[in-house]
C-alpha cells in the first residue's frame, strides 16, 4: 500500500510543477493582450521645420538661444544666412532655401528679415505661419526705406555710416559708437561691442526695392513687436501687426528680442507651429 501513496504523491507533485510552469505563460498572454502594436499607436505629427532668417547689421548668430530652446521641444531648425543685398536678391535666396525644405515650414524674420519673407514665402505651399520679431512688414509695392519713416522713434537712419562699394553702389554699416543705442540697447555692453565689431554691412538696394508680393495676405501671421526698439518704430510694428490682423505679443525689448528675450521668441514661434499644425 506504500508504493501506491508514493505514487499518488509524486503524481500531485507534477501537477503542481506544471501548473508553476504554465502560469508564466498565462500571466504574458495576459500582459501582451493589453500592449498595442506599432499598427495600432496612432504615429505623432512631425513637427515643421523652422527656418529662421536674420536681418541687417547681423547674422545667423543672434538666433543661439532660440535655436537652443526650438531644439530641445523638438522641431528642427534651418539659420541661412541672409545676403543682405537687397529685397529682391534676398527674397529669392532665401525662396531657394525654402524649397529645400521637406514637409511644413514656420518661417520666422527679424528686422529686414521680415521684409524678406513676406516676398520668399509667396507661392510656397509648405510655409503655414509667418512670425515677425521686431520686424519689417511691408505691403505690395512699398520700400523699407519709406516705410520706417512712417513713425517717430527709429534712431537708425541717424546712426549709418556709408560704405562706397567697388564697382558702384553703397553699403551701410551702424556708427560703433551708436551700436548700442540704436540696435541693442538691453543687451551687455561687453556684447554689443562685439556685435558693433562684427556686424555684416546692408546694401542700399535693402531701403530702395519694392516689395513684389506680401505672403501675409495669404499666411497667418505672429508679430512679437518690441515696445523699446530704436531701429523700427514700435508703431510702426504696432501698424504693421494691426494691418496684417497678425497674432501680437508685445514685451519690453530692443531691436533684437530674439537675443535680449530668446524664451518669448522661441514661445511665439511654437504658438504659430501649434496653431498651423495640420
């Protein structure tokens, strides 16, 4: 009667064994049947990319700190440099880069940058939002030159130097001793400085050209108008935003917000990217 109670024992044994074994298995089928597969995760929207075009007087630098924060929330980022030959050249420079681009694009100006993409973005199916920061705005068949005329409070005419080009023709640069006042007045001075030293001269062709089409019309627009600029009046930005129905921030700033306050800037830039996604 021994060997019989033996095997009884052994038999429940190995039952019990086998159930252990099995309920890992179980236990995964059960966990798999709540995890969706790649087929059934709706795919995120690509972000646009932003292309950011700086202006006179300047180069793709001024944008570090934008660049720095559009990066980390994740959108990818194009800074050519602008020529700065004039409208007309300039516009279809940066229309060329724009057609490099894949997919959507915000495409974002400052000072003469702005007059630059309101003509380089026309016809562009891929450009969703314009973003003007402290920029130029004008109409169909206005000049930059006459339009900063328009209000009181721009010190740059008062500030430019002339440069006698080798062939014909003239450029312009800002008077060092101006720099500050004129263009940058809240940043360091150890950086205007720097940025007086460096700074990249305008043709006059810049104040002259015609604008040959205002994609404003057609493309919502952000403006970030910076209420302490010296090199376009803030009423001429406050005019300029009204005339466009644009969405407006206005903060204390100089000329050049996206270096004095890169967090707004890169803040507004996203509100247009969000607000045209899709």
């Amino acid at each position: 009667m021994r060997a019989p109670s033996r095997l009884l024992r052994y038999s429940a044994a190995v039952t019990a064994l086998a159930a252990v074994a099995v309920l890992p298995g179980l236990v995964s089928s059960a966990q798999a049947a709540t995890v969706r597969t790649p087929a059934q995760v709706a795919p995120a929207a690509a972000k646009p990319t932003v292309v950011l075009v700086h202006g006179a007087f300047a180069d793709a630098s001024g944008w570090n700190g934008v660049i720095t924060r559009l990066e980390r929330d994740g959108y990818p980022v194009v800074a050519p440099a602008n020529p700065l030959r004039g409208l007309t050249s300039d516009s279809a420079y940066i229309a060329s880069i724009l057609a490099s681009v894949s997919g959507p694009i915000v495409l974002v100006g400052h000072s003469h940058g702005g007059a630059v993409i309101s003509e380089a973005a026309a016809g562009n199916p891929n450009v969703k939002a314009l973003v003007y920061i402290a920029a130029f705005m004008p109409e169909v068949g206005e000049q930059v030159g006459n339009l900063n005329s328009m209000f009181p409070g721009s010190q740059l005419a008062a500030a430019l130097l002339p440069i006698t080009v080798a062939g014909g023709g003239t450029d312009y640069r800002i008077d060092p001793a101006k720099f500050k006042q004129a263009f940058a007045g809240d940043l360091p001075t150890a950086t205007t400085k720097l940025m007086a030293i460096e700074q990249r001269p305008l043709s006059s062709a810049a104040f002259s050209d015609p604008a040959t089409a205002a994609a404003w019309h057609t493309i919502p627009s952000w403006f970030l108008v910076a209420k302490q600029d010296r090199s376009i009046s803030p009423d001429l930005e406050r005019f300029e935003a009204d005339r466009a129905h644009s969405h407006t921030t206005q903060i204390d700033s100089s000329h050049v917000a996206m270096m004095s306050h890169p967090g707004i800037s890169a803040q507004v830039i996203e509100d247009a990217a969000t607000s045209t996604a899709g």
